[in-house]
C-alpha cells in the first residue's frame, strides 16, 4: 500500500517538473521588453503583420525570432547621407510600410512591453546593397 502512496505523490511531482521545463524552454527565443534585438529578415507577413527574423543570440546560436508588428509600430528605412556633414546628419530615415520590408533585409527591432511585440522596426541594410 505504501508503494501506492508513493507512486500517487509522485505523479503530481513529475507533471509539475515537466510544467517547468516546458516554460523554461518557451522562455529562451523570447525577447526581454524594451531591448533592441536585430537580425536578417526571414519572412514578413503584411497581413497578419509579424517579421520572422534570422538572429544570432548568446554563444553565437542563431535562432528564428518572430515578432508582432502592430499597425501603431514604426517601420523605418535608414539611409546613409551622403552629403551629411556632422553626427546628426550622417542617417536619414524615412517611414515606409511593413510591406515594404523584404526578406534579406537587415533590421533592428525595438521591442515594446509586451517581449513578442515591436515598437520600432528600421532596416539597417537592404539585402544585396554594399556597406
């Protein structure tokens, strides 16, 4: 009867231990609210607004990153300027659509409060265009 008991106590031990590494491995591609993440445009979905990335993380792992790109987000285009003279003046960004993010692009994503959800989404670098 004891070894009943046992095994009874045990369930509820092993299903907890396996809630906890579950959320702890859909915890590691999530990003931290507020932080800036960046990578090369895998796919991008203009009607269900989300940007899949291709990113580096800790230990130079490279993993998809999906992110949410609601309609109130800011979608940059930043251009060198070639005539810029100071600091100040050496980026020109202008707004353009999510639409008009391509695969390959490279972009810097500014995440909002919600760690799935960007704020900012601004290409760098525009696939196949020299540095």
């Amino acid at each position: 009867m004891s070894a009943l008991r046992s095994s009874s106590r045990l369930g509820p031990l092993l299903v907890g231990a396996a809630l906890v590494t579950a959320l702890a491995a859909v915890g590691v591609d999530a990003a931290r609210a507020g932080e800036r993440r960046a990578g090369t445009v895998l796919a991008v979905d203009p009607q269900a607004r989300t940007v899949i990335l291709d990113e580096f993380g800790a230990n130079a792992e490279r993993r998809a990153l999906r992110v949410q790109v609601p309609r109130e987000a800011l979608v940059l285009l930043s251009q060198r300027n070639q005539a810029g003279r100071d600091v100040k003046d050496v980026f020109r960004s202008s707004s353009i659509t999510l639409a008009d993010v391509r695969e390959g692009d490279f972009v810097v994503v500014e995440m909002s409060d919600d760690p799935d959800v960007a704020r900012l989404v601004m290409i760098t670098l525009r696939r196949g265009a020299g540095s």
